[in-house]
C-alpha cells in the first residue's frame, strides 16, 4: 500500500481586478489622437511619440492632426506630471507648430505662458529644444511677442543662449531675434540680449545673413526713442570687438550713422556712441572716415559735457582715433581739443585722466601741437595724476610726460613744478609698463644735466642700479635711463664707474668725490660743501666759469626771489683754472702738430702742479700735507682744481681732461688704484700707407708726473708701470 500523498488545496486564488498590460497600436492618426485622452501614462506616451514622427512627414499631416483636434490635447500634455510624457508632447508640439495653420491656432490656446515655466524649471534638452522651436515659430507675431515678454521669458531665454546644444541656442537667439523685429518696449531689453549675442562672428553672420544689420541700423536712426538708440548703439559695439565685424559694419558705412548721434540731445545716445567709436576705430579705414565725415570735432564739443561719463567715453574715443594717426591728431588740435584734455587732466575720474593723457600723448609727436600743449600748462598739469595709485592713469602720464619733455624749458618746468620727485618714485613700481614708461620719462628729463642732478639726489640712480639689478625688473629701457642720467651727470658716472669717455666734457660743477660702491647715495657738491671738514679725501671741484657766464648766472639768480632764511649756494670762483684756460687756448692750439698738443698740455698741467717728480722720490712728495692746508684755510672739504699747486696722478689727469675739453681736443679720464689715474688719447701714428689710407690709430697714456709730456704706448710696460704701483 502506497504512503498517502496529502491533497493540494483547491481553493481558488483571488482573482485580480486589472489586466497584464496589453500593447497599444494605432493604424490611423484619428486612433492616435484618442489615445491622447487615455489614462495610461505609457500610452500617452507613445501616442505622442506617434503623433511627433507623422508630423515630421510634411505639412499636410500637421494639417490632419490639427483637423483631428491634437493641440489643444498636445497643450495640456506639455505640463503632465510624467517626464516621458511631457518630453513626447514637446516634441509633437514643437514640430506641429512649424506649419502656419497650427501656429494661428495655437495663439488661441494661451499656451506660451505653459512653455516658457517649462524653460526654467525643466532640466531636459529635448524639451527645450522643442519648446523654443515652438516659440521660435511663435515669437514672428506681435501677439506672440508681447505674450513672450508678459510671461518673463526673456531671462530663461538667455540662459539657454548658454545651452550645450546648438539647437537650443540657436532656436534661443532666434525668438530674442525676433522679439526686436516691431516697434514696442521689447526693444530695449531685447537689444540688450542681442548685445550680448552680437560679439560672437558665428551668430552675428546668422543675424546679419537673415537682414539683422540692415534692421539694427534702422533702429540705430530710430528718431525720439533714445533707450532704443543708446541700446542699438551698444550692439554694434558688441558687434566691433572682431576685425572681421568692423570690416563689414564700415563696408555698411557705420561711421556715418554713429557721426549722426554725436549730435542728438540724449546724453544716454551720446555716451553710448562714444563708448562705439574706439572699437570702430582700431580698423583704420574707419579712423580717417570719422575724421572725414567731421566727427573729430563733434567729439571734441562733447569734453565740455556735464555728464562725467559722456566726458570719459569722449576722451577714450580720442585716444583711439589719434593713436598712431597724426591727421586724427591735428584734427583735435584743430578743433582746439588739446586745451580742454590739459584741463581734464585735473579731473578726479581716473579714467578721464587716463584717457586725455594718452590723446596728448598720442598728439605731441608734431613739433607744433606739442609746443601748443605745453603753453597751456600740460606740465604742471601732469605732476599730480604722476602721484596717482591707479595704474592707467600712471601708464599713460609716463608715457605722455616722455613726449613732452623733450626741450629744456619743459624739463625745467617739470622741476620747478616739483614733478621729478613722484616721478623717480614710480621706479619702485612693480606692474611693468608703469616702470618701463617711467623709466622713458627719466631718459627724457635727463638729458639735461641740472634735471639730471636733481633725480640723483632723489635716489633715481640707486633705484635704476637696483632694477637693472634684477633679472625680473631689468629692461633695455631701465639700461637707457641709467646710461643717460649717468652721462648728463658727469661726476656721479666718475664715482660709479671711475671712467669717462672722449665723448663726456667735463663742466662747470664736476667734482671729483672719489669712487663709490653700487647702491651708495652720491651727495651733490651743494650737500658735500655743507658737510663740516673732516680727515677724508677733499672733493676736487672744477669751476672755468667766466666773467660773462658768472654775470649771467647774476642775472639770473636776480630774477629767482631768495629764500628769507637761506641764500643760494654758489661755487667758489677758480680764477687760477680760468687763467690756465686761457693760457692752454693761446699756447696749445695754434701748435700744428697733434701729438706736440697733447705733449705741451702735459707740460703745462705738470708745470702747475709742482713739475715733474721721479718714481723713487715720490714719496717724499708733499702732496697729502698740501691739501690738508687747502681744506683747511677754505674751511670746506670742497677744494677747487686750479688751487691745487702739489698733485699728483689723480689731480693731474682730473685737471688734463678739464683743460682738453675746454679747448676741444679730446682724452679719457680713468680712475685706477690708489690714487693712480690717468688720460687715454688716440692718435695716427706714421704715414698714410700705400693705398692712400690713413694707418689705424694708436692709444696712448699721457705721462703727467715722471716725464711729463711723454706719450706712452697703451699695454707696453712704461704705461702699465705708470697705471699702477
């Protein structure tokens, strides 16, 4: 007998109250579209995704869906709480709306406010394609557009212009596009937008290929709608940042609509189209049509404007159209534009400054626009924007200030000023066009030796050694500042490199304070002659002046009130070195021969500085105690050359190169050690060789001391005995 088997329940099981999902197709649009008021989610889906792909066959199926009475169901599908569903009823909706008849019926459904919710709160790329092609169809209907603006559309729109899809951007900038295409307050805000999309040559091709341009000139000259001109304005700015853009917009002949402006009555216009004109005028055709069509001028009346911003625009629009342009140039100057930028330059806009001292600038390379500049007091004007912490304003005043102090009286105008000061100070600048242009200017003032002197004593030298000191600070232009303040400052080169060149004449005012180390302040004589005697070196001056100039420099200390407290300093007269002058001038340069010139200057510099010594008893020499005696019957460590009657190589060779100079012949002076010094002459030695040319010259060292009068071939052991012990 079989185990018995325990009987399975029969009890049935509950029956379900839904079917197993059933797969939905629909062969005709008609089914389709009543598939749009199904429940089912899935099925409202695909209804959708069905209704999209026979739309996109052609117009006559967006016509027969639209017969079938899809939209108005599509419409209220665009908000359903199913992403899918929503997704699928944008794509369908977006496509319909592409045909003429859907779009007209669509305006009746209020379906705009609909679609722009989802473009801000809707993080789907398919949606906001198909909402703003939707839109894009929309937005060429004034209705349309005025619905689009009501509803707040224009922020979502322009982040989409942002939107990692083309698609998207381009649908975007087509509605803003067409937003500005009527007469409404769209426009102002819309341009805006535009503004903002003009920069970029791709969209602006789009827009100008579809007639943008031409529509954005007619609103530029669109007569009392200032708001709508200024922002038109803009736009082309925006459109001008490329090369590319500005040669099209001249072919357009921009320059003559943006000269019209210059004379509306609106500040908001005015300012707009000089903000236009500096991006116009970096192509240079466009340059010389403002300056043709008489727009330099126009400018030029708007500096004198109440509106701090129009009279900055102004400025930057001439500092644009003169750069590298001297017709432009002489246009302001015309136009009297010079003497109202002087006057900015005292203006508290930075910017303003800035601008009106790169125009002057850009202005002073013609000899008579910058004469004309400095009558009406461009240099003291410069002095304080010098002083200035905003970088362009100092940039562009450095460079203005190296263009106009090219002369004498500028220069000396700058000092009485109290300009030299700020000036070296700006060589501690660390942003570098504020130092290279400084460092011009300083090249500039130094070409005069007075100048010159009064930046050393502001520590332009020990600054300039610093930065060319530095791998990151140094420049061609720090080099050329510092050669140039050492060569107008004769003394202070003497110091520091214990040479000068042929080419360095020795003046009035030079003096010998022995040499210094790199980075060491040189005192001017006016300080060392203030300083109570001491034990050290004394300071040799050299002071040829004669009766005449000592009457003049009279005249004109006469002329300078005195200060009631302290007198000028004034060098001691030097009637000996005077008198040695003339003796050199009556004595030496009728002789014929070169070489016997220099051997009879030698004779005479020994003959008055006690004669020839021999090397063995030069010891006995009383030079130091002959000195001591001077410094301390003047009372001054200053002592002057020509009273020097014992000296020996140093003063010798100081008092050679003085007596050449003054008489034109031509030596070196260089500094060796202890005490040593000496001067360098070249001379042809021999005849001319066979071929008729002259032979190349020889240098030789001038024996001042031992055998006066002995010209001592350079490099042979005579000469190096008398360069060193």
């Amino acid at each position: 007998m079989g185990k018995k088997v325990k009987k399975e329940s029969e009890t049935p099981c509950k029956e379900t109250s839904q079917f197993e999902p059933l797969p939905v197709e629909g062969r005709t649009p008609a089914t389709v579209v009543l598939l749009l008021s199904s429940p089912e989610e899935d099925i409202l889906a695909k209804a959708c995704e069905a209704i999209h792909t026979f739309a996109e066959k052609g117009d006559d199926n967006k016509v027969s869906l639209l017969g079938l009475g899809a939209l108005e169901s599509l419409c209220q599908l665009i908000t359903h709480n199913n992403k899918l569903v929503r997704r699928n009823a944008f794509m369908a909706l977006g496509i319909m709306a592409t045909n003429g008849d859907v779009k007209s019926a669509l305006k009746r459904f209020d379906v705009i406010p609909s679609i722009i919710d989802k473009l801000s709160v809707e993080d789907d790329i398919v949606v906001h394609e198909f909402a703003t092609l939707c839109l894009a169809s929309l937005s060429v209907d004034f209705i349309c557009k005025v619905q689009i603006y009501d509803s707040k559309g224009l922020p979502p729109l322009i982040q989409l212009l942002s939107s990692p899809d083309p698609d998207v951007k381009k649908n975007s900038l087509e509605i803003i596009f067409n937003l500005v295409q009527d007469f409404s307050d769209l426009h102002a805000e819309a341009l805006q937008v535009v503004a903002n999309c003009l920069s970029d040559s791709e969209t602006f091709q789009l827009i100008h290929k579809a007639g943008g341009l031409t529509r954005l000139m007619e609103f530029v000259l669109t007569p009392n709608m200032p708001e709508i001109q200024s922002n038109a304005v803009k736009c082309i700015a925006k459109v001008a940042q490329s090369s590319e853009n500005r040669k099209l917009l001249h072919e357009q002949k921009v320059e003559k609509v943006l000269v019209e402006l210059l004379s509306v009555a609106d500040v908001s216009v005015k300012t707009a189209t000089c903000q236009a004109v500096p991006a116009m005028s970096l192509h240079l055709a466009s340059k010389d049509s403002f300056r043709d069509l008489g727009g330099i001028p126009a400018v030029v009346q708007l500096l004198n404007n109440d509106s701090l911003v129009l009279r900055e625009a102004a400025t930057q629009a001439l500092s644009n159209l003169t750069h590298n342009n001297q017709l432009n140039a002489f246009a302001v100057y015309e136009a009297r534009g010079h003497e109202i930028l002087v006057q900015q330059l005292h203006g508290s806009c930075p910017r303003t400054v800035a601008n009106s001292a790169a125009t002057l600038g850009n202005m002073a390379g013609q000899e008579v626009i910058r004469c004309s500049i400095l009558s009406h007091g461009a240099i003291q004007a410069l002095v304080e924007p010098l002083k200035s912490t905003d970088t362009q304003v100092l940039v562009n005043t450095t460079k203005c200030l190296a263009v106009l102090a090219c002369d004498t009286e500028a220069r000396a105008e700058l000092q009485s000023a109290g300009g030299l000061q700020p000036l070296v100070n700006l060589l501690r600048s660390y942003y570098k066009e504020v130092l290279h242009n400084a460092c011009m200017a300083i090249n500039a003032c130094a070409s005069d030796e007075p100048t010159a002197v009064e930046m050393c004593k502001f520590g332009a030298l020990e600054m300039l050694q610093e930065i060319n000191q530095s791998a990151n600070r140094r420049s061609s232009f720090s080099k050329l500042a510092m050669i140039r303040l050492l060569n107008s400052n004769l003394s202070v080169k003497y110091s520091l490199t214990d040479h000068l060149a042929s080419t360095d004449i020795m003046r009035d005012g030079f003096y010998d304070g022995g040499k210094v180390c790199a980075g060491q302040r040189i005192l001017t004589l006016e300080e060392l002659s203030k300083q109570p005697v001491n034990q050290h070196r004394p300071i040799i001056v050299v002071n040829a002046a004669t009766e005449k100039k000592k009457e003049d420099d009279k005249q004109k200390d006469e002329t300078q009130p005195e200060s009631p407290t302290e007198k000028p300093w004034k060098m001691m007269d030097d009637v000996t070195l005077q008198l040695l002058v003339k003796e050199a001038k009556e004595s030496i340069l009728p002789l014929n021969d070169e070489r016997e010139q220099y051997a009879a200057l030698a004779r005479l510099v020994s003959e008055a500085m006690g004669g020839a010594v021999e090397m063995e008893k030069l010891h006995e020499f009383p030079w130091v105690l002959h000195l001591s005696g001077l410094k301390f019957q003047l009372q001054s460590n200053v002592v002057p050359i020509g009273l020097i009657s014992r000296g020996i190589y140093c003063h010798r060779a100081l008092l050679f190169k003085c007596l050449v100079d003054c008489i034109g012949m031509s030596c070196t002076l260089v500094r060796g050690e202890y005490n040593r010094a000496w001067n360098e002459i070249l001379l042809f030695s021999g005849n001319p060789s066979s071929n008729g040319r002259s032979s190349q010259p020889c240098r030789y060292i001038v024996d001042l001391m031992h055998q006066p009068g002995s010209l001592l071939t350079a490099n042979t052991p005579a000469a190096v005995q008398y360069q060193t012990i």
